[in-house]
C-alpha cells in the first residue's frame, strides 16, 4: 500500500504540465455539463413547470360574446376558471406591455380591439379547452401557454442536446489526454520498467499506479469542476435565477472524472507490453 | 538449489547453449567463467528467468522455470539477488530508492527500509551517496549500489554477471571478500566472470562455458 502510494505520487509528480492540462480539461468539460444540467433544472422548475395550470387565452368579437363564452365554458369544464375582458382593457393592456407604442395604441378606437377571454385550465385539459374554444364561430384566436411550452421545451432539448452532446465529446477528449499522458510516462518509464520486472515488481504494482495516477488526475480535475460550480450556482442566486443546488452533483461529478482518468489510463497502459 | 538438465537456448540460429547440466548445492560458491560470448550471461538470464530454455529443465530453489506461471515469477525473483552487469538501476531514481525500492515490494516499514538500505550501503562504502542519482555516479558506484541492492533483500541465491567488471583490483577484491563473506552464512552465490585472476585469487568451484557448452567443472581452471 506505501509502495503503491508512493509511486503515485512519483507519476503525479512526473505527469507535470501535461497532467495539468489534463486536470484543467476536466474540470472545464464537468463545469460545462454541469453548468447544462443546472440549465436544464432551472427551465424545468421555472419555465416549463408543468404542476401549474395552463392559460388559454382566446380572442373574441365582442365583450358579450367574450362573456357567453366564459359561462359556457366554466360549464363544460368545472375546473376552469374563466374571466372576460372589454376592448378597452385589451387596449390598456397592450399599452402597459408596449410603452413606446401607448401612445398611438392609446388613441386609437377601442372597437379596433377584441375582447379577450382568460382561463386558467389545468394542464391536463388545455388542449381540451383550445378545441373546444376553437371550435366556437365568436372565438377569433386561441392561444395556449401549453403550446409555447411545448414549442421552449423542444427548442431548449435541442440546445441541450447539444451542449451535453459537446460534454460527452470534451470528456472524451480528456479521455485522451489522459491516456496521451500515461503513454508518454509509459514510453519514458519503459527501460527503469523492465528493471522493475527484473527485480521482483508484479504487474499489477507495475501498472496501478499509472492507472491511479489518470484517475486521481480526473478526480481533482472534477472536483475543481465542482468548485467551478458553486461559484457560478452562488452568482445566478445572487442574480435572482433560482437555479437547484449543486450538491448532488458534488459527488457525481469528481467520480465521473476519475472514471473518465481511469479509462484514460487504462488504453495508455495498453501500450506497455507485458514481460514475456 | 540449481539444476541444469541437458538446457539448450538459441537465438535465432545461433545456439548460445548447448545441452549444459549441472548442480550446485544450497550453500555452494560457484564461479561461472569462459571467453566473451560463451553463453555465461545467457545462463544467468535463464536462471533468474528472464528467458525460458528451449529445451531442458531449470529447477532453482525448488521452482521448475520452464513450468512456472507467470505470475509467480515476481515473487521467484524477490528471493534472488542479480547484480547485473549494466547495473540496471532506476536512473530517476536516487542511490537509497533504488535499494528500498525492493523493500517496498516486500511492503516493510519505511523505517525498516531506510535501516537496511543504510546498512547495505555502509557494507559498500557508498552511505554517503544516498541522495545522489546514478548518473552521479562513477562505473565502480553503480556497480556497488547494484551489489547493495542485490544484498539488501538477504535473498538466498545470488546471481552476479561480471560484478566487478567496472571495479578496480582492490574493490574488485573486497567485492569478492564479501560475496564470500555472504557465502559463509549459507547463501548459495553464482559469479559469472571472464577476470582469470579473480577466480584464481578465490579459489571455488568453477564452472567454464566454452561455446555454450560447460567443458570444466572442478576447483582448478586448465589452461
């Protein structure tokens, strides 16, 4: 056990700038897909949150259609709750929205614009409710937020696809820097190996330690990844976006970099012909 | 505690030995002599089986080489001290990690492990030069440390291929004197060298290997 301590340390020594990079390369791979999933949690729980109810929001002819169509539905669906609004508070409204526009929107006839009906729906029934709506000759336009989450969500699994796609690839590449750096060890070690053999060293004393050696270099390079993490967790908060806590990733990360080492290690170490 | 039985070894075409047995008993002092070429290293190599033979049958300390498994061959060795003639010792490696890298393997204390490395090279004069590295060192150093190493482990069988090569008469006699010394405590010492004078300043048993085949075995080397 001393003996295979020691002779990490001596590879970990002797890996010197390029066991570095290595490190580095680690690191920045597991912060980018951590800093994904944090992305990913903050869409799902905010964005996407799916526990709320649905708003349907329909364009309608006129205030009292807007409010025949209201009573008509909250009769259909009891769970829906509905509410009219007249031209003149849609005009207001888009004013509120469009500052720089009040002006104009402001002075124009409130008969330019439609009366809008609002139901909040549970998620289950929005598209349910949007049929049904549609489906009305006074309803003009229809429009669901489960729709506009279902386009951000597709949108945002194809960015996320991606970024973990670019994750995957960049521990990959660690992969292989961490095997460029056990075979180089390997390669410089070659001769004072064979004299190690000669003198009574087992295979196994002989190869641990190059293979602890890649996957302590992926551990720390994780570690530091998840240090990396809290950072940029602890400055979203201190911006207002409530990102999910770090710390289940604390555990999962650095071991995905040791694994990542470790597999390195292992095809580096497979250019170290055993003794005949 | 080594039997040649009828051990051929060729490289190639070339035969480096040719049917050579021979027994040497636990405790014996053995010298191995003959012309550059002989085949003397080849033997050597054979018995701490760094090759296998062709044909024939080695059996050191009890262990068949042609027929054990690779993985116990580590732990055969372990119980050997070779002083090779090219020193092989870890060039990055300094004078008291070369010798407590095989203490390590047999997993003693550290302590322990400096104790005996201090020792082993007080025997060769060389405690001073713990901290250096070999390329620090003269031919005679190297060649010293490598015969500390070789000790260090107190291993049953030595196996030394030309340890004086790079000595002066004087160390080269006090190398002797020691191996012999090593000798009288029971330990069974193998010497392969081509330096006539040495043997005939030691008297022992002594085996010459003529073109790969054992052509004296006796207590006075013929002209």
């Amino acid at each position: 056990m001393r003996h295979g301590a020691r002779e990490v340390r001596r590879q970990l020594h002797e890996s010197g700038a390029t066991g570095l990079v290595a490190v580095l390369l680690v690191a920045v791979a597991t912060t980018w897909g951590g800093a994904l999933w944090l992305v990913r949690g903050w869409v799902a729980d905010t964005l996407l949150a799916r526990g709320r109810p649905a708003n349907v929001v329909a364009a309608v002819r006129s205030a009292e259609a807007a409010a025949m169509v209201c009573n008509a539905l909250t009769g259909s669906f009891p769970d829906v709750r509905c509410s009219a609004s007249r031209p003149e508070d849609t005009k207001e409204e888009l004013a509120r929205w469009f500052p720089e526009l009040s002006g104009v929107l402001l002075g124009l006839d409130a008969a330019s614009f439609p009366s809008l009906l609002h139901a909040e729906v549970p998620m289950a029934e929005a598209a349910r409710v949007s049929g049904w709506l549609r489906a009305r000759g006074e309803v003009t336009l229809v429009e669901n937020s489960r729709d506009w989450q279902g386009r951000l969500e597709k949108a945002l699994s194809s960015v996320l696809l991606i970024g973990f796609t670019l994750t995957v690839a960049l521990l990959a590449g660690c992969g292989v820097v961490v095997l460029l750096v056990v075979r180089l060890l390997v390669l410089e070690h070659s001769d004072e190996i064979a004299i190690m053999r000669l003198i009574g060293a087992r295979e196994r004393e002989i190869r641990l330690p190059y293979l602890a050696c890649g996957a302590l270099l992926g551990l720390v390079g994780g570690a530091l990844g998840v240090a990396l993490l809290f950072a940029i967790s602890f400055v979203l908060k201190s911006h207002g976006i409530p990102v999910r806590g770090v710390t289940p990733l604390a555990t999962v990360v650095p071991l995905l970099g040791a694994t990542v080492g470790a597999l390195g290690a292992t095809l580096g170490l497979a250019s170290l012909p055993e003794e005949p | 505690m080594i039997l040649l039985e009828n051990v051929t070894k060729s490289y190639r075409t070339r035969p480096a030995l040719r049917g050579i047995s021979a027994f040497v008993e636990r405790g014996e002092f053995v010298f191995l002599t003959g012309p550059s070429g002989a085949g003397k290293s080849t033997l050597l190599r054979l018995l701490y089986r760094a090759e296998v033979p062709d044909s024939g049958r080695i059996v050191v300390s009890g262990h068949d080489l042609a027929a054990m498994r690779r993985r116990d061959v580590p732990f055969f060795r372990r119980r050997l001290g070779v002083v090779f003639q090219d020193f092989k010792l870890l060039r990055r490696r300094t004078v008291g990690e070369n010798i407590t890298f095989v203490l390590s393997l047999l997993n003693l204390p550290d302590k322990e492990q400096e104790r005996r490395a201090y020792l082993a090279l007080r025997h060769m004069g060389l405690q001073h030069r713990l901290s250096a590295y070999p390329e620090e060192l003269s031919g005679g150093e190297q060649q010293r440390v490598a015969t500390a190493r070789a000790l260090v482990q107190q291993p049953d069988l030595i196996l030394a291929d030309e340890p004086t090569g790079n000595l002066d008469p004087e160390r080269s006699h006090e190398l002797l004197e020691l191996f012999k010394t090593i000798n009288y405590q029971g330990t069974t010492v193998l010497v392969a060298t081509h330096d006539r004078s040495l043997i005939e300043a030691h008297p022992a048993r002594t085996l010459v290997l003529e073109k790969g085949q054992i052509v004296q075995d006796g207590w006075a080397l013929g002209d």
